[in-house]
C-alpha cells in the first residue's frame, strides 16, 4: 500500500484526504494552516512540517492547491517536493491549474525519475465530502492504473483522458459548461420570475425535460433558498475561466460565452461577492432585473 502524502487541506482537500483515512491508507499531511492540519491529524494522518517533509515520507503524493503559483511553489520551492522526492515516486496534482503548467512540472519532475500526473476533479465541496467526485486524470497509463484505486477513494468516476495536461483540459472543459450552465439558469428564472410564474414551478416542470442538468438540479435548491453558501466559489471559478481564456488564446480557439460570463463573475467579484457560491451569478441577473427569485 501506498505511504501518501497529502498537501493543501482547503474546502476540498481536507474532506478528499479524510475520506482517503476512512478507506484505510495511512497519510502524512501538509498546509500553511496550522489549525486544520491538526484536524485532518485527529482522524488519523499524520503531521508534515512542510512539503518537502511529506515528500521525504512519501511514495505518492498528491496536491490539491488554488492555483498554478501554489502548486509551482510546492513543487520546485526550496521547501518543495522536489527537493526530497525519490525515484520512482508518483504525484497527483489534483488542483485546477493551467495546462501548460502541468506540463513544465512534469519535465522538470521527470528529470528526477518523478512522474506526474495531472487530476482536477468536478463536483465542489458537497463530492468532496461524500467521495463522489468526477477526477479527470492526463499522465501515463502505467501510472494511471497504479493510483486509479487511490482515486477511486475520493471519486466516483475516474477517467484517463490523455497525455500530461489533458486532465487540466478536460477540467477547463468542464467549467466553460458548468459556468455557461449556470448563466443559463440565472437567465431564464429572473425572465419567469419578472414575467410573474413561480420560479419553484417553472424548476420542477422543465428538470425532467432536455433543459434539465446535474447543474440545475444543483443550484436552482439553493438559488430558491436564497442560499449562497460556497461550495465552489466564485473567485476560483473566475480563476478557472482565466485559464481558460489564456488556453483559449495560445491554441486560437473562440471562447465568446465564456469570456461574457467572466465578466460577469468579475463584475459580482468586485461587489464584494467573490466568496459566494458560483451559483451566486443569479445575482448579476436579479441586480439587472430588479427581481430576486425566490421561493
């Protein structure tokens, strides 16, 4: 069995690495805050001072960060990953970050016998907690096959998609569609709602039709409740969405819905509302209608 070590407990991190305790694997764990390091330690871990420190204990180390600057900082600081890591050992990256960066960390891993692949995952706080997430993988199948088990402990469905980055991918494929999807919705219930049909029927009558989404179904519970506690927040989907922009423009593909909806999050961002839930977007509709829908 695998010794694992597990870097960045955030919202995500920290229930994936749980439920990877109560599937029986032993970790060693690691984040700059102290407090839910020792949380994740009385389930059982164990406490890493440092990446480097789990690295050195480790024969498979994943990391779940916000962003390329972190997971780049975690593996080739000074108190890095890369630092200790031996030969022979695997890391997962599993935080959304972009392709390209992926990329330039397995070269740089590789050349130390290291392999790397790149796995974010789909489903937000509420997957995280109950290990149903969606893990998008890219790196070499060899690899791939032996963490797929591991994985499987954090999500429910576990795809290789592709060579080193491809995960990554996949992943900002993902979000254009959740974020499209959720513009949508926000769209069409503040047109009902000011056009004065109950937006809790208008939900319930077109769920089951080809309107119907794991993403309505999803959000519009919480839009109804007026709730917009994170399970994704905002702020880290403008982040994805950034990075999709960027790959948009390296490849020269057309990404015109996502960059309006962009703007949008931007826009709710600067109102102090990037910690929402992304769902959250129905706001820039309500604001603009002057509607609020509601159950």
């Amino acid at each position: 069995m695998f010794k694992i070590g597990f870097i960045g407990l955030g919202i995500m991190g920290k229930p994936m690495a749980k439920n990877l305790l109560k599937a029986g694997y032993k970790l060693t764990v690691f984040d700059i805050n102290n407090e839910v390091v020792r949380e994740v330690a009385a389930a059982g871990a164990n406490e890493g001072k440092s990446a480097a420190d789990v690295a050195a204990q480790s024969d498979l180390i994943i990391t779940m960060l916000p962003n390329s600057p972190e997971v780049e900082q975690v593996v080739l600081g000074n108190d890095g990953v890369l630092a200790t890591a031996q030969p022979g050992t695997i890391l997962v990256d599993m935080s959304s970050i972009a392709p390209l960066v992926s990329r330039k960390l397995s070269d740089k891993l590789n050349a130390k016998g290291i392999v790397m692949l790149d796995a974010p995952v789909s489903g937000g706080e509420p997957k995280a907690i109950d290990g149903s997430l969606a893990i998008m993988v890219g790196g070499p199948e060899e690899a791939f096959n032996k963490v797929k088990d591991v994985l499987s402990a954090m999500g429910s469905s576990v795809k290789l998609v592709g060579d080193i980055g491809s995960g990554n991918v996949t992943k900002l494929a993902n979000q254009i569609i959740v974020a499209l999807n959720i513009a949508a919705m926000s769209e069409a219930m503040v047109l009902a709602t000011k056009a004065g049909v109950d937006p809790e029927k208008v939900y319930q009558a077109i769920r089951g039709g080809l309107a119907g989404s794991t993403v309505l179904d999803a959000k519009m519970p919480l839009v109804l409740n007026g709730n917009f506690k994170p399970g994704f927040r905002i702020e880290l989907h403008i982040k994805d969405l950034m990075n999709v922009i960027d790959t948009a423009k390296g490849i020269d593909a057309p990404v015109m819905l996502t960059q309006k909806v962009l703007e949008m999050m931007k826009s709710l961002r600067d109102e102090g509302k990037a910690k929402d839930d992304h769902g959250g977007l129905i706001q820039y509709y309500e604001k603009l209608a002057k509607t609020e829908v509601r159950s």
